[in-house]
C-alpha cells in the first residue's frame, strides 16, 4: 500500500528499494531506502510545472484585510533565492538552520530552502522565550538562525529580534542570524546579522535541487516530554511527506481549488504537517495565519472564512471553547457557505459542547467535524473520522478511526494487549508508518526508552484511550506529566524546574488542571523556604513572571497555592496523583494514602486549596 501511495503521489529522483525496513522494539524505523527525492521539488516545482499561477500560500496578516497572496511561481523564486543564499554563505547539506518566525511566506520559504539544499530545519514557536531559544539552537547546534525584526499579533508588535539577539549571546554555535522585515521599524543590527531581504535580491531564482535520501533529516522539532529537557523529534523526507500528503487529502476531504485554512501556527507540528508540507505537496492553496481569534474581536476566523473563501478550517478547541462563550452573532454575521469541513484536535480533547457548537453554528450543521488524534511524535493525523467515506458516522467527542495503515492497540496495566472490542488502556500502534519520527536528536536512547520500551514491539503514545464496541476511539488524556495548556504542550516538570529555581522556593510540584478555556491550566504547589516571609513582595507575581520568560507565556501557573509540605511517599516521591485530586475537588477518590509520610499534609492541603479557590 505504501510502496504504491510513494510512487504515486511523490516524484522521485530515484525509485526506492524497499518500502520499509523497520523494528519497533529496536527503534529502528526506514521507509523507502534507496530512493531519492527533494521535498522542496515535490511541494513546488512539479506544481509549477503544471499550473505556476495557482496561489500556494495565502498569508492572512495580523491586519484584518490585508491579506498576501503568493503563486507557487513566486514561491518557487522565493525558495531557490534563500537556498542560494544559505548555500553563499555556507550552510551545507546536513547543517540544521533554526528558525524563528511567526507564520508567514519567508519563514515558509525558509523552510523550503532548508529542505532545497538538503539542510534540516527546526522550527522554534515565535512565543517562546530567549532562554528556551537558546536552549534549542543549542541542542540542535544550529550556526544559522532565520527571524524577522518584529513580529505583530493582535494588533502588537513583538520584539523578536530583540528576542534572538539574548538567545544567541548564550549560544557560540551561532555565527549569522537573517533578519527579514516584518515592519517598517529597522531593527539594531549586530555583527552576526544578516539582511535577508536585500540579500535575497542578489540570488539567482533558480537553485539546484538536492537529491536527499529519503531517510535523511527533513527537520527536528522540540516538544515536551514528562521529564528532563524537551527533545527534539526527527522526521525525514519521504515518508513524512507522503504521510502528511496522504491525511491532509482523505481526513479533510481536500479537493483541487479548495483553500485550506489550518490556522495553527508554523511553530507547531500541526503548521508544518497542515499549513505547510500536506497541503503544498498536495498542490493546495494554504492559509497562514499570522493573528489571533479575537483580533480585532471574535468573528475573525469567520470574517477570514469569508474573505477568502476557506473550505476546510482546522482549529484549535480552545479557540471553539473561547469563542463559543462570545455567542452565536459573531459567527452568523459572516458567510461561511464555503466551508465542507470543520477539524479540531491541535493539542487536545474537545468537550461535547464545543463540538456541538462547531457543528451547529459554525458549520450550520451541514459539515463534518473531524476530531484528529495525533502528536509531533506521528508526524501526521493518526485516528480521525473520514467523513467522505460511505457510511461513515461522527460521535461527538471521538477521535473515531485509525487512518490507513494505523493500527492502534490498548495495553492493560500488566502491558497486555486488550482484545475485547470495548476496553480502554494505554495507547500504542502495532505497526509502524512513514509519518513516524524516527529518534530524538542526539539521544536515541531517550527515543527507546520514551516511546518503544514501555510496550516492546509497539510504539506508545504516552495517551490513554477507551474503544467503544464499535470500535470507534476515544482519546482519553495523557498518562504521564505532559499537559497541554491552549493546546500547547510542556511537561509539568519544566515548569518545576523554573519554580524551583525561585530563591525563596524550597521545593513544588505542578500539576494540569481542568480549565473552562485552555483545556487545561497550570497549578503549583509551593514550599517556602524556612524563614521566608510570603508576604513580602509578591511570590506569586515574581513566580508567574519568572516561568514566563525562562519558557513561554502560556506555561505560567495559573494558580499558585503555598504549602507547608508536600505529599510524599515514605521514599520521598511527590504524590502528585493525590494533589490532582484535591484540585478537581475529587475528595472521595484520593486513594490509597497509607505510603504517605505524614497524612496530615493532605489535610494542610485540602484546607488552603478551599481557602484559594
Ligand atoms: C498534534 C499535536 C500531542 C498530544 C497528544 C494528546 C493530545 C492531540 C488530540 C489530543 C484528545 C485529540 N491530543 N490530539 N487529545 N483528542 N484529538 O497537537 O501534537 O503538540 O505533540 O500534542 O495532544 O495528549 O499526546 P502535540
């Protein structure tokens, strides 16, 4: 099946060998050796030599109205300058350049000329801090770094320049930073720095094609795990193409001429699979969308949907959620008679109200919400309805079907796989598929350890799912310390980390919460080092603020409650099973206490959560 779906929908510079030659239990995942081909020439050239005038990208700017429309002709140009340029000055097939931007054609021309000269690229969410920059341009040693002078977002301006400038001081890999113009504001030019659009203007448009291995790196991508540092994933070139080529058409029910309008953000793996590589190497014409869903107020989306004729929008269900709660006005003052299909998924669950709401309002019930499961870790949708298919039903709330080729197993608690239709247990695939990452840079032991020991033989997702008896599936969360907050994901332990480093903190414990809007809110428990006076100056403020600029925004504590102690198994464990109880207010339910070392710090806890809250 995907011998023949890569013949097909790839173009080739040379055929492949075999279609896979993999070992799970290994960790050992190859797909279509001894084939060569260049993702760039597949999401470009071959569409322009059919139609060079059709818009690949249309660029939805901070600035209701203000909309860029580029041709896969321009972006082909766009593409081959900057891959000369990157070539002039010295990137080389291998290098890993990082890039730092908000969702917009040069940052999908970087990534496009990455993959044209056979460089990897690793995309760093424009809202993370300088600190969580630098740490990522570390990891991937990254000596060139892309990134705009400022950024704008609901209707401000973010310094992103200024940004790069404090993260590559702590980083001596970096030896030049492109800076493109976002806005009129020249930015404070440093010796490393590089003006790339003037540069650009030097190149040639045409640039010679690297003839990749279809193995080799097509981009490293950093997401949080439960523990240590976030890892960053690799994919490779020729099975994550196909695969995100593959999804986008079936899942979304994607046609020739419609515009498709993913409006995550290229920071994330769904921009680079749905913005960005899925619909361009299906020839598509795709949304970037550089605002947020209430600038300049809640009927943006729709106003979008509008203007330029959306026919599928992928969302978030936190924007659904925020946006349900503004009423049903903001969506009905705008056409939205293109739109055939409504995705969600991005991050997270989505309650049955929000789905209703999706369905109801925005879709006027007349088009298919697609629920898609999937993570960095699958490159692409792995469990989702496909609404074009006879028969095919939707259950609110259900992730539904595994797509081709996946086949989703449930584990019981002892690691067996369950083989009775309904069940429910830990979420593993059986199989492996081309859109799989294939290790965590520079540390495939981690990659083992994470994803293929757990179950040997399978690859474990780290979510828990429930399989109804028809079979249908339901994701139900995580199982580890991983949370998502807006539909962004970071590990309960980064934040710990930060926290911890607080002068005047002796020790905490974060937890995920149920939150109304983001799905999830973040929560810290605090101790206090001895003698410390929790009134002076605000802890709470000064905490919030630290974990803001040491990671990013949206991993600030929500709340934050000062403890005495914490719970703690008598081997010094932190029970954090017990304080995700007490948050969700599930007193009946705490469980077997008897390990605790002291119980009466339960009962501190359960006492100041109620004062708090
Ligand atoms: C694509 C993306 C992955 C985690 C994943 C799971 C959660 C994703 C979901 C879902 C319920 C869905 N998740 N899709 N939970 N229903 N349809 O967002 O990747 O950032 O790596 O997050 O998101 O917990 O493990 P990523």
């Amino acid at each position: 099946f995907w011998a023949a779906a890569a013949r097909r929908r790839l173009r080739w510079i040379r055929t492949f060998d075999t279609a896979q030659d993999c070992d799970l239990s290994r960790g050992k995942i190859r797909w279509f050796e001894g084939g060569r081909l260049n993702v760039s020439v597949n999401c470009l050239d071959r569409h322009v030599d059919t139609c060079p005038e059709k818009v690949a990208l249309i660029w939805e700017r901070d600035e209701p109205g203000s909309e860029v429309k580029v041709t896969y002709r321009e972006l082909l140009e766009m593409t081959c300058r900057l891959g000369n340029l990157l070539r002039r000055r010295g990137v080389k097939r291998g290098d890993c350049v990082t890039i730092y931007m908000p969702s917009c054609p040069m940052a999908v021309a970087s990534m496009l000329a990455c993959a044209r000269i056979g460089a990897a690229h690793n995309v760093v969410f424009a809202g993370f801090s300088a600190e969580a920059l630098s740490e990522r341009i570390r990891d991937a040693q990254s000596s060139t770094v892309i990134t705009v002078n400022q950024g704008v977002r609901g209707g401000k301006v973010v310094e992103l320049k200024k940004t790069v400038d404090e993260a590559v001081r702590s980083c001596s890999s970096v030896q030049q930073v492109f800076v493109a113009m976002r806005t009129e504001k020249p930015a404070e030019m440093t010796a490393v720095d590089v003006a790339l659009d003037e540069e650009m203007l030097k190149e040639e448009v045409v640039c010679e094609p690297a003839a990749m291995d279809s193995e080799d790196v097509l981009f490293l991508l950093y997401t949080s795990g439960s523990t240590g540092k976030p890892k960053g994933l690799v994919h490779t070139q020729a099975g994550y193409l196909l695969y995100a080529a593959l999804t986008h058409r079936y899942v979304f029910s994607y046609q020739d001429g419609d515009v498709f309008g993913c409006v995550a953000d290229i920071g994330w793996i769904t921009g680079h699979s749905y913005a960005v590589y899925g619909p361009l190497a299906n020839g598509g014409t795709t949304v970037l969308f550089e605002s947020t869903p209430v600038y300049p107020n809640p009927g943006r989306y729709w106003e979008t949907v509008q203007r330029l004729g959306i026919n599928q929008f992928y969302g978030a269900p936190t924007a659904i959620r925020l946006l349900l709660k503004y009423g049903d006005q903001w969506v009905q003052k705008y056409d939205r008679s293109t739109l055939k299909t409504l995705g969600t998924a991005v991050g997270e669950p989505i309650n049955t109200e929000a789905w209703e709401w999706y369905h109801r309002v925005v879709g006027d019930g007349r088009c298919p919400v697609v629920d898609t499961w999937w993570q960095t870790e699958t490159g692409g949708i792995c469990i989702s309805p496909r609404p074009a298919e006879p028969g095919a039903e939707i259950i609110p709330g259900m992730a539904m079907r595994p797509f081709f080729g996946i086949q989703p197993v449930l584990m019981d608690a002892e690691g067996n796989v369950q083989n009775s239709t309904e069940a429910s247990g830990a979420l593993c695939i059986a199989q492996p598929w081309p859109g799989m990452a294939r290790t965590i840079h520079n540390d495939h032991q981690r990659f083992l350890e994470t994803y293929c020991h757990p179950y040997p033989g399978y690859f474990f997702t780290g979510d828990g799912a429930y399989r109804s008896k028809d079979g249908y599936y339901q994701i139900t969360g995580r199982l580890d310390d991983v949370i998502n907050v807006s539909g962004h994901r970071i590990g309960t332990a980064e934040i710990e980390d930060v926290v911890n480093q607080c002068p005047v903190v002796a020790e905490s414990a974060v937890i995920g919460y149920s939150h109304d809007i983001k799905g999830q809110g973040v929560y810290a428990f605090v101790v206090l080092k001895q003698g410390v006076d929790a009134q002076k100056g605000d802890v709470s403020q000064q905490l919030k603020d630290m974990v803001s600029k040491r990671i990013a925004k949206y991993a600030g504590p929500d709340c934050i409650q000062l403890v005495k102690r914490l719970p703690k198994t008598r081997s010094g464990k932190i029970m954090r099973r017990v304080l995700r109880k007490i948050v969700e207010r599930e007193l009946e339910s705490l469980g077997d206490l008897s390990t605790l070392d002291d119980p009466t710090a339960v009962q501190e806890i359960i006492q100041g959560h109620k004062e708090l809250c």
